[in-house]
C-alpha cells in the first residue's frame, strides 16, 4: 500500500470514527474526546498548572541553542529534557519509547535544531507522587525508587515501593481546578516529591493507568471507579 493511499484510509477511518462518537456525546464519557485532545499538550498543562496555584519545575521550550545554552548554564548543567506530546514511536511493527532524559552540553544544539526542545531543571528527588482523580475524588499514592533513576518507567515495579499518600485539601482543589479547564471527568497527575516535601507537578495523564497502584498497595480503587460511573 503506498503511502498517499494509506493517508487517506487513516483520515477516512478518523473521520469516521469521529462521526460515530458524536452520537453519543449526551452520554457520560470518562472523558470526552474533544477534552482528552485538549488535554494533551504538556506545555499548556505547565501554564494552567502554575496560573492554578501548582508548582512547577522551572521550564524552558525553545527552538534556540543560545537560550538553551543559558538555561543549561544558568542551572550548572543540571536539566533534563521530555518530549512535548509524542512518547511512543511505531516502526515496522516495533516501538520506541521517549523518555525524561539528563541533557548534555553536547546535546544543545542538536536537541533544538529541527523542533522546539522541551527542558526542565533537575528537580531533588525524594519520590514520585500520582494522584487518581474519579470525578473530583482524589486518591494519591507514592512511589519510591530503590535507586536514583532519570525516569521511574526505568526500574521494574518490583524496585519501586508503593504507598498510599495522604494529600492536602488545598493541592486537590487546583488539581480540580485544572480538570475543570480541560473538561476532564478523569486524570493522572504526576509529582515529584522533594526532600522537604513540596509537591512539584509533572504532567496530567488524561488516560492515564492506576490499576497497578491496587494492585501493589491494596487500596481499592476499582470500587470506587465503579461509584463514580454510577452517580
């Protein structure tokens, strides 16, 4: 199949799809689709996140090797980067998954040559926190590495202890605030967990995974995803 050919069939599956779904939208979606795409940006998730109160780590999207070069100086080297939306890449019926990486002096020029790079500065670790949130019902959980990895989908789960976390009121009435932005009935937020224990938002997963979270802490969170479809 030629590749003009394959264009089409994908757009007219899109399309199709889309006409389909639209059917249904005065049903209860966990979460709409036009809200799920909305969602997706991680740069416009860092803005709503800081206007709402969320700390954030200091962040910079640049197309600009001179600004990025300043920003890597300015925090002694210490900055990472992450893909700004696309994570998984489909080759021949394999995958490649980008992560949070360290960024090196030699990587600057290259990292923003052909698109906008995407980097943070080094935030100290102590965990990583999720927070599950059925409707506005936040339930968070901690993850702590047995070693100091770039990004925690690096270790196996058997090397992350995981426990329930008690958050407070004032961090679940922003992260509400940030899913009434995008229309979300549903999220996954990631935050860091510094040593002096200050929350640092990551990103916001409209689709993300929590089934494991029950499975390795107990908490049953299964229960209560089935009470929020029901109200």
């Amino acid at each position: 199949m030629t590749e003009p050919v394959n264009s089409f069939i994908q757009q007219e599956i899109e399309g199709y799809l889309s006409a389909v779904l639209n059917q249904y939208r005065t049903a209860k979606w966990v979460s709409k689709r036009d809200s799920l795409m909305f969602a997706r940006s991680k740069i416009d998730q860092l803005v709503q996140a800081q206007k709402f109160g969320l700390t954030i780590p200091d962040t910079i999207v640049t197309t600009s090797e001179e600004d990025l070069k300043d920003f890597f100086e300015q925090h002694n080297g210490q900055i990472i980067t992450k893909p700004i939306q696309t994570q998984v890449v489909w080759t021949s019926g394999d995958s490649l998954v980008f992560g949070t990486r360290w960024l090196t002096v030699n990587e600057l020029g290259s990292a923003c040559s052909h698109t906008a790079c995407l980097a943070q500065a080094a935030v100290d670790i102590d965990a990583e926190v999720r927070v599950v949130t059925f409707g506005r019902e936040c339930h968070a959980f901690k993850m702590t590495p047995s070693q100091k990895v770039e990004d925690l989908k690096q270790l196996e789960l058997s090397d992350i202890h995981h426990e329930v976390f008690e958050l407070g009121t004032i961090l679940k009435k922003q992260i509400g605030k940030l899913m009434d932005y995008y229309d979300l009935e549903f999220s996954a937020c990631d935050f860091i967990l510094k040593p002096d224990g200050e929350l640092v938002f990551l990103e916001l997963n409209p689709n993300g995974q929590w089934l494991w979270l029950e499975y390795k802490t107990g908490f049953d969170l299964t229960d209560r995803f089935i009470d929020f479809l029901n109200t």
